[in-house]
C-alpha cells in the first residue's frame, strides 16, 4: 500500500531538526520507495539498493532547505513542499546526478511539457539543487532558439499561420545544433555562450538578448513545449484529424507543423536522455497559463487578457495536437527515458518508464476536441 504523501512530512521534519529518524520513521519511508513498483523502476530502485538510496536522498535534504527561500515557488512553508521534494526533486536530482557520473562528457537532459505544467520551475530547481552537490548545471529552453525577430517576420509575411513564436519552424535549429556540441565537447572549466531571448521586446513578439557566459556544464537541462516530439507518419496524422472533425485550416496547419517537426531531428539525437511531464488532462494547460498571466500582471508586468490566452494556448494545440503526438511518446521505444505523470496541481500521481502506466494499465488515448 502506497502511504499518504503527507505522512512524509513529520519524518523529514524531524530529520532536518534532530539529523535522526525513528526505527518505525525509517520502515515507513523504505516501505513507501519499494511500494510503487514502476516508480521505483523508474528510479533505479529496488530491495538491494533501497538503503543506499534513501539515505543520499535524506543527505541531501538539508541542501534543498537551505535552497528553499530562493527556489522560483508561491510562498509558502518548506513543509508545504516536502512530499513534492521527496517524491519528485529529490529522486530526480540524483537520478540525473548518477547518470553523469556514469558518463564521460557533460549530461543533456531533455524536459518535454506543454504550456504551465512547470518545466521551466522544475528545471530551475534541479539546477539550484544539483549546483548545491557541486554539479554545474545549466537550463536552455527551446524559446532560447528562436530565430531573430527580423527573420521571424520575414516567416509571418510568408506564412501568416506563424503570426505567433512557437511552432516548429521558428528556431535556429543550426544554433541549437552548435550549443549542444559545444555541451557535449566541454572540458572542465571551459565556458559556452548559450543563447538567450527576451520574450519582452518588440511589444513581446520577443528577440535575442545577449548570450549567457555559463562555466563547467556538468548537466544541461534542455526543456521546451516540444523537444524529443517525432513526426508522425501521414497516414496517422490524418487518421487522427479526422475529416469532419477538424476545421481544413487547422488541419493544414497541423500538417504543415509535422512536416518542420523532421528538421528537429538532429537535435534531439543530441540529447543523452528525454522526460515527459505528462498531465491527466492536456487541456489543464489553458488554466495553467491564464494563472501564470495573472501572476505576471499582479507583479505589474504586462500580461495577455483571458481571451488572448486561451487562443495562444489553442495555437499551440492546432499546430501539434497533443492528443495525437503525445500517447505514442508513452510507449516502448519512443525515445523517452522517464514519465512523469501530474494531476491538476501539478502533482505527479505517477512516475515510470514509457510501456505501462499507473496501475499496470496501458496508457489510454487522450480526447481529442477541436
């Protein structure tokens, strides 16, 4: 049986207080690694190892309390986010840890996730996290490689279904290509220029800014709305557009965005490893996206209104439709190493390898609505 996550929270609070656990304490957080078989799996863990485990988690625990005041979350207590750190953080952090040290050259580590489901907030914690441990660690996010504004309106005066920064098609993916290298060839010590963009400029049509000087990359987390997706084969894109079903616009639209997809290729070979944040719902996203909006005008910073929002967010749906890109990327072979399944508060209810999901159950398709 799966204990309550909130029964985590007395057990890790004593620890950080007195550095010591109670006999029945430490049976219940053994009990609760080898409880979820698939999430265990996914973490590397089992009955040999599962000591061992534990207790790195609990030694870096203090780290991420220290850390705790300055991670990019909603105020609120640490004991507000010790299940989430014990359950995803923590494992994840040193999950990707003991994957670099098995490897020669720097770690990339590919994060896929749909608008709001807090990729860009959970890279930014690993990278404060795993910087604690002594593991230099860098974020670029697929918005870094847009191509310059100038050449992006050249792209909307060609095509006006890119009136928006988004789709595939919009990167520099040559740039992509020539950062990841130079990731991976690093020497210790070496400095990269990553490539930066400021969504703010041109009225928020967002260019380039100056790059990021960043020294001795041992982990790059690399995240974007759709970095590791696959085109799909034509007869499959239409199957699942279905005539009737989606306006001839869209469909264009979506197939136009399959097509680009191909081009992407060469950079997510780049990738050591590929996560997917998956929510229940897709269509969690728009309410995601209008709290972050709102979040952004209560700090008096420019923000779309409600209507706006939820036409970008429905762009991004009509150019790679989730429910016919994501499925396949929970299955055998797709090219993703970890799922990571989250509720609507973007909690994850489940964490294993693609093949089976939560329960033993094959993943089930998502809806598809128009």
């Amino acid at each position: 049986m799966r204990p309550d996550p909130q029964t985590l929270v007395p057990i890790l609070e004593d620890w950080l207080s007195t550095g010591q656990i109670a006999a029945a304490a430490w049976s219940t957080l053994i009990e609760g690694e080898l409880a979820d078989g698939r999430r265990a799996q996914a973490w590397g863990i089992g009955p040999d190892n599962v000591v061992d485990q534990v207790q790195a988690r609990l030694a870096w625990l203090p780290a991420l309390a220290q850390l705790h005041p300055g991670l990019p979350l909603p105020a609120a207590p640490l004991s507000t986010y010790l299940p989430l750190a014990w359950q995803l953080w923590l494992p994840l952090a040193l999950h990707l840890k003991q994957l670099r040290d098995r490897q020669p050259h720097p770690l990339i580590q590919g994060i896929l996730a749909g608008q709001g489901t807090g990729k860009t907030t959970l890279a930014a914690i690993l990278r404060q996290l795993l910087g604690a441990q002594g593991y230099g660690t860098a974020t670029l996010s697929l918005d870094d490689l847009y191509q310059p504004w100038g050449v992006r309106r050249q792209l909307q005066r060609n095509d006006p279904r890119l009136r928006w920064r988004g789709p595939p098609g919009t990167h520099d993916i040559p740039l992509g290509l020539a950062t990841l290298a130079q990731v991976r060839q690093a020497t210790p010590g070496s400095v990269i220029n990553l490539p930066r963009f400021d969504k703010s400029l041109h009225d928020g049509e967002g260019d380039r800014t100056s790059p990021e000087p960043v020294q001795a990359i041992d982990i790059l987390l690399f995240e974007g709305w759709f970095v590791g997706l696959h085109p799909l084969s034509p007869e499959a894109l239409e199957a699942g557009l279905g005539e009737g079903r989606t306006a001839e616009a869209d469909r264009q639209f979506a197939r136009h965005s399959n097509q680009a997809l191909a081009a992407y290729l060469p950079l997510w070979q780049s990738l050591d490893r590929l996560l997917l944040i998956l929510p229940q719902d897709y269509r969690w996203s728009q309410g995601w996206r209008q709290q972050a909006e709102r979040a952004l005008q209560a700090q008096g910073k420019a923000g779309m209104d409600q209507a706006r929002v939820a036409d970008f967010v429905a762009y991004f749906w009509r150019a790679l439709p989730p429910p016919l890109f994501i499925p396949p990327l929970t299955q055998p072979g797709s090219g993703v190493d970890l799922v990571i399944e989250v509720d609507g508060e973007r909690r994850p209810q489940a964490i294993y390898q693609p093949g089976e999901g939560r329960d033993g159950c094959a993943q089930q398709p998502l809806e598809w609505r128009s």
